[in-house]
C-alpha cells in the first residue's frame, strides 16, 4: 500500500510539470477512425496528427480549455478541456456539407494524377541538391548531442513488483511523453558538445569532440555508442533513411509515388515564410516506410518542419513506435538549414499497446553556422589523442555555457539517482547478471571470469570438453591485457591451454606489442583467410551436433610474437612471427608428409614471417585502450592483404614458402530491396608443401549456416594451393513475404545466398602427402568451380534463420551431400 500511494504521489508531482496533457480516438460519424486529422491546442502552433488508427497525444507546458479537430472535408470541432489532464478522450468529425464540391477529400489510396502534392514533391526533387549547406565550399558548426534511455509504460504493477524492492526512490524521476502519450523513467542521459568541420571541395569532414557527460555506469561507451550507432546520420532528403541496419524509403524520395499516399492539407506562414502543408502515409502494410507531414517553402522548396512515424504494421523487430522530428532555419531569405534533430524509438519485446519497454532517444542541436572557410587538407588528416581525460569530465559552467537546449526537471534528477542507484546491492547484483549475458564473462574485481559460452564442448578428438579461462580488466581503456584458459578432454585424457599478452605503447598510433602461445586441439582449414589471433578457436572444433564424422583435427602448438600499428585510421598493419607445429589429433586422419629422402614424417615444424595488412573505411570502434569493440561491423567494407614467408632449416624449420592472400568484404544496402553482402577472396602458394600448410576450402559440417563457408562441403573436400572464391547473401527483410496475405503478418524475411569456388593443386604438392604408413593420399582442387546455392526463411520468432542448402555440382564425389538444411540465430532488428 505504501509503494502505491508513494507511486500516486509521484505520478501526480509530474502530472504539475506539464499544464495540459491529452489524448484520445479521432473517428468520423460512422464510427471508422480518421487517420492523419489535425489535432490542435487553441489559438496555438501546438499541436499534432492522428496515427493511422486515429490516435493522438497532446502536451504543452502552457494551460489550455480546448482543442482543435480537423481534417479537410470536415468541419472543425472545437473540444473544451475541463481538465489538466485528459486521456481517452473521444473526437467525432462531422463531413462539411457546404464543402463538398469545392474540396476533393482523399482516402485510401490518392491518385497519381491531379494531385497538387505530387506536383509540390516533384519540385522537392528538383531542388534538393542545393539545400543546406552542401551548397557552400566549406562549412563548420557548434553541435550538441543528448542522448537518453527512459524505462517505460511505468504503472503501480511495475512500481510494487519485487525487483525493484529497495529501490522506489528512482520512480521520483517518471514523467509522461509527448510523442506517445507513455509514462516513462529516464535512466541513462549522455551529453556531447563537437565542433564539426566540412570542405565539400575536398569530400572531407572532421568532429571534434569538446566535451562528453553522463549518468551512466562505468561502461557506459558501449550503450552510448550502441545508441549512436542506431541513430547513425541521415539526411531526410535521401531516397532511403538508413538506421537499425534497415533502408526505410523516404517520403522526399523519387520512389515516393509508388511507395506513399500524398494529401496538399494546408498552407500558412511558418517562421514568415509561406510553406505547403502534405501529409503523407504508405499505400501498403509491413514495408519500411513512415506516416506523418512536412511544411515545405513555396520558393525554395525546402523543407521547413518535418515528422515521420515508422508505420506500426513495418518488419522491424523489437522497435514498437520510431518518431523522427526535424526543424530548419532560414539563412540569407534562401537557404534552409537543419537546426534541431529529435530521433525517438520505442523497444520492446512485443509491440502490442502497453507492454513495457524502453526508449531511445537521440536530440541534436546545431548552431554558429560559419560558411568558406578552408581549413588545410593537413587539418582534416592531423591525427588527434582518442581521449582526453579533461573532455569527459567538465565542470557544471562548461555544460551550463554550451548547452542549447537546458536539461529538464527529471534529467537533470537522472545524474543524482543513478549514483544513489549504484549504491544499493540488489541493482548491483542484477547489473552483474546482465553485464554477464551482454559480455559472456563474470566481473570480479580486476577479472573477467569466461568467456562463459565456452565452458562446453565436443569433437571427435577430445570428446566431451570442458574449459575455463579469463582476461585482467581493470577498465575498458587498460594499457595491457592478459588471456587464458585451461581445458580438458575426456577421450584423450589431455590437457590444453592458451595464453596471451597485449600491450598499448602508443595510444596515438596505437603501437601494439603481442604474444602468446596456444597447444590445443584445432579444425584447421575452417577459414581460407586465417587472421584470428593466438587464442582465435573455430566452430568447427567443438560443435556438439555435426553432419557425418568431424575427426579431421589437427594437435596445433602455436607461438606468436609481433607488432600492430594504425598509422591511418582505420588502417592497420601487423608484423608476427609465428612458429607451429602440427600432427593429427585422430588415428582417421593424417596430416603426414614425405621428406626429401622419402621417409614418413608425421609432424610438421614451421617458423613463419606474416605482414598483413587491413582497412575497414567506415568503421566505428569505442574504447581507448589495448582492445576496443568495433559497432558497427556489418556495415563497413572490410579489405585484407596478407604475405607470409616459411623458412626451411630456421629453428627446424620444414618448408620454404611464399603464401599471399586478399579478401574483399562489401556489405550493400539496396533500398527497399533488402540488404546484402559479398565476399571476394584470393590466395596462392608459391613451394612445395604438405596438407597442414595448403589451403582447404572451408567445408562446414556443423548444423550452423557459417557465412563465407560451403555448407554442402565436408572439411579436406577439397584443397588447394591456388583458389579463388565468392559469396553473395540478400536479405530481401521480407518485401516478397508482405505481399501474400495470411503470411504478412509473421514478418518472414526471406533470404537467398549463393557461393562458389576455383581452386588448383600442383602434383608436386599432392605427392608430399601421404598416410602414416606412406601409402599416397590423393586430394582434389575444384578446378571445374565448386558452386552451391540456398534459399532461407529468416525472422521466425524474430531470433532464427532456418537455410535449405543446394549443391551444384560434383554430385558424384564420395559420400557428397545434395541437401542440407542449416540454421543460424542472430539479434536483428
């Protein structure tokens, strides 16, 4: 009872914050709901549009007695509000008999024809490259990020229940949104000042960060940058808004015809400009599109105001409401530029009214526009120290100076609660929980315990295997990191174990220094571009289910030593010398060799030197120190270049060998076709060398779809010393699926991968190797191209993809597999 009137208590200390709060249904005389009707404070600019069941919310800080309703082709309706707060309210429209004639009322589907809003879209178009400030050769501006999570949906239920027993002091902080009527608890705020320098001549543009705050916990980079990545830039004039990996199709876009309904609602002065009021909506369910309006400038064609609403009914997992909310200014009588972005999005497990979830919320100002002033190509490549312990920690009068926008009542109380918060054990003990699940390890103090998920496993070889391991963590921006782990397998009755040391030298050019050593039981050849680091362990060695025998596995002894450097960002390049020994771990397979004087040899020893370089243009890691986690993986390109060099008789060195490798990763976002990915990958091997040192095309014998693998393939299937191959997986994020009725409303996604492969031995490589009685062992190279090809049904219970496999040729190898099915699961929105 206490924890309720507490609650009520609270709810109605922030119900005082905002005067006038409203919501309710807008229905016409029949009882049907009118989508996208005008709903407004009186006498006032505040105001907003019902959703296409007819629902609004209202909010402002001022006190109003009424509303305002309306829609074209119906009269207006003048609602008086008896109260503050109003909630479910009922809004009827009567059709305007005198305006029947004179006012063409669109529902459903608009025609393409006749229509003034098209007309005013087609101008949009033509126009759009000369807005903002593309239009200048340089540019710079001050811009202020807040970034926000509130728990929401908050109710007595949640208040009373047990998990947040000790802990109803943080529900001081609940306050109701303006965009979806939701009560909700802020609980992380994060604040950035940058300074953003552009040079359109050049394609070059630098941020600088001035200053970074928040109320989050020790780790909070990741969920800052988690968030960031989300809502990663757009421009609303693009034909696709890309955020959540998806394309969602633009309302300004030249594909817009096809894609929304488009209704001319108004015209009015907005900032003493005179602007054309659309609202727009989707002609069909379950794509990515939006509903909302825009006020564009009748002489410019530039956009004034605009709001988008992600359509309920669009394939996207996990996100229940995405409101976008943009506003430009004027400069010069002619050019409009952004000057507020206001980035919204609800998650939530299910997205049906009511459910709990959380929201995400990203507002950016800018400002102090400053438009031709070149800066030097030097400036924009001028390296800068990633962290500086005076930007994350500033005094109040910096934040104060700088903000453009002050912090509300129940913000600014989020810094003083989380700190109460992180003093209380139960929170703790449930931050510890979920920092587990998230990361795979057990925080104890200076050690991560882990990583948990690779306690168990199982092969051929070892038999049911167990294992444990850790790192130090001190911090996410440590200087040094150790690694470990110990396992144990029950049918060979071996130990094994794997170590490994970094260490950050240099934080600006990140000068890395690296060894370790690993003697383990490993399924060699489950890449083709092997660049994972010592303690690096594949699927393929201790999968639990596999399709026929998984006994081809390699005894490795593997020591490391080298450099790294980013003399570039995001331009690496490592130096390591390696050392290895390798014997079959199982009495099925052999890796033995003939030495020059025909004897059985059935170990190899192999020194090796390995530069290898990469680039991955575009992508966005967090974190300072030794190690940092990449954010955005599936969405930058990834090239690699390797050259490595055995040495013969060095340290009992068996072989001499050139070994040069390339791949080429390009993930590609094709609008409101999906989403796909390409692989290309090379290599050759210049020597004499046995099956531990070849190239096998990497087969993939567990039930698991491993991309950039061949499915239908079992491992040794094929080897090579030359090979080239390719990948291709599309995504069509269900486009197909939303048009068959009965289907639609699963959110299936239908995806298609193809993969095919060259590759060549020479004899002499073929002839080294041999069983361990010396009797010849022959392996074949795809020289007539290996090719296989699936088809998938991804999204099923928003978490699995299921893939039926296909292969294309070589159907009469021995034991070759036709058909497979696989399966993968993944977090996607």
């Amino acid at each position: 009872m206490r924890q309720t009137l507490l609650f009520i208590a609270f709810l109605f200390t922030s119900l005082l914050w905002s005067q006038t709060k409203v919501s309710g249904t807008v229905i016409d005389e029949y009882d049907e709901p009118v989508a996208f009707a005008n709903v407004i404070f009186k006498d006032s600019n505040e105001g907003t549009i019902t959703d296409e069941n007819g629902r609004f919310y209202l909010e402002s800080d001022d006190s109003y007695e009424a509303i305002w309703v309306s829609f074209v082709g119906y009269e207006l309706n003048i609602v008086e509000l008896d109260r503050r707060t109003t909630y479910e309210l009922v809004v009827t429209l009567k059709e305007e008999a005198a305006a029947l004639d004179q006012v063409v009322v669109y529902s459903g589907k608009t025609s393409k024809k006749d229509n003034p809003a098209l007309d005013i879209l087609r101008k949009i178009w033509e126009n759009k490259r000369e807005n903002g400030v593309r239009q200048f050769k340089q540019y710079s501006y001050d811009k202020y990020e807040k970034l926000e999570f509130d728990l929401n949906t908050i109710d007595s239920a949640l208040v009373q229940s047990k998990i947040f027993r000790g802990m109803e002091f943080i529900f001081e902080q609940v306050d109701t949104s303006n965009v979806t009527g939701n009560t909700y608890l802020p609980i992380f705020v994060n604040e950035e000042i940058s300074k953003v320098y552009g040079d359109n001549i050049l394609g070059k543009e630098k941020e600088i960060l001035e200053g970074n705050k928040n109320s989050g916990f020790e780790n909070n980079q990741s969920i800052i940058a988690f968030t960031q990545d989300l809502y990663s830039d757009y421009n609303v004039y693009d034909n696709y808004l890309k955020f959540f990996n998806k394309a969602f199709t633009s309302p300004l876009s030249t594909t817009g015809i096809d894609v929304y309904n488009y209704v001319l609602l108004d015209s009015a002065y907005r900032d003493n400009k005179w602007c054309y009021n659309i609202v727009y909506y989707p002609r069909r369910k379950n794509e990515l599109t939006f509903k909302g309006d825009f006020w564009v400038n009748d002489s410019t064609w530039a956009i004034k105001e605009i709001n988008l609403q992600a359509s309920k009914s669009a394939n996207l997992n996990w996100v229940r409401e995405v409101y976008i909310e943009q506003e430009f200014d004027v400069l010069n009588d002619s050019i409009f530029l952004i000057t507020k972005d206001y980035f919204l999005s609800d998650f939530s497990l299910r997205k049906k009214e009511g459910a709990r979830g959380v929201y995400g919320k990203r507002t950016t100002f800018y400002n102090n526009y400053v438009f031709d002033e070149p800066k030097d190509k030097a400036f924009y490549k001028e390296q800068i120290d990633p962290y500086q312990y005076e930007i994350y920690n500033r005094p109040d009068s910096f934040w104060e100076e700088k903000r453009v926008e002050p912090l509300s009542k129940d913000e600014k109380g989020v810094y003083k609660m989380l700190d109460t918060l992180k003093t209380v054990p139960r929170f703790k003990a449930l931050y510890d929980v979920g920092a587990t699940l998230a990361s795979g390890y057990y925080e104890f103090k200076n050690f991560d315990y882990g990583p948990i998920f690779s306690t168990f496993g199982y092969n051929e070889a070892e038999g049911i295997r167990v294992r444990a391991g850790g790192r130090t963590y001190f911090g996410q921006n440590d200087l040094w990191r150790l690694e470990g782990y110990v396992a144990y397998g029950f049918r060979d009755n071996k130990f094994k174990y794997g170590i490994s040391g970094k260490w950050l030298v240099d934080r600006e050019s990140r000068l890395i220094l690296f060894g370790g050593n690993r003697r383990d039981v490993e399924q060699t050849g489950a890449r083709l571009t092997a660049t994972t680091d010592v303690l690096g362990r594949s699927l393929a060695s201790s999968a639990l289910i596999t399709v026929g025998a998984n006994d081809q596995l390699t005894n490795l002894n593997l020591t490391t030593v080298g450099f790294e450097l980013e003399p570039v960002k995001n331009f690496t390049t490592r130096f390591r010398v390696t050392y290895r020994t390798l014997r079959s771990a199982t009495d099925a397979f052999s890796l033995s060799w003939l030495d020059e004087d025909g004897q059985v040899q059935n170990e190899i020893k192999q020194p090796a030197l390995e530069v290898i370089l990469g680039f991955t243009p575009g992508r966005r890691t967090i974190g300072y120190g030794v190690e940092r986690k990449v954010i955005n993986e599936e969405k930058f390109p990834v090239f690699f270049l390797g050259y490595g060099v055995g040495l013969k008789d060095f340290l009992g060195g068996d072989f001499d060998y050139q070994k040069v490798q390339g791949l080429y990763t390009q993930p590609w976002n094709i609008g409101g076709f999906g989403r796909a990915w390409t692989t290309l990958e090379a290599g050759k091997i210049f020597g004499d060398v046995p099956l531990g040192l070849l190239s096998p095309i990497p087969g993939n014998q567990t039930l698991w779809s491993i991309y950039n693998t061949f499915n239908q393939l079992d491992f040794y299937e094929f080897v090579s010393d030359t090979y080239v191959s390719f990948h291709l997986q599309h995504n069509f994020g269900g486009r197909i699926f939303s048009r068959i009725p009965g289907i639609r409303k699963l959110n299936l996604r239908e995806v298609v991968g193809f993969r095919a492969v060259y590759g060549s031995i020479s004899d002499a490589n073929v002839a080294l190797n041999v069983d361990r009685q010396g009797n010849p062992i022959i392996y074949q190279a795809p020289e007539d191209v290996y090719w296989e090809w699936s088809v998938g049904v991804g999204n099923i219970f928003k978490v699995f993809r299921i893939d039926f496999n296909f292969r294309g040729n070589y159907l009469d190898n021995p034991g070759a597999r036709q058909f497979g099915v696989t399966g993968t699961f993944g977090f996607s929105f």
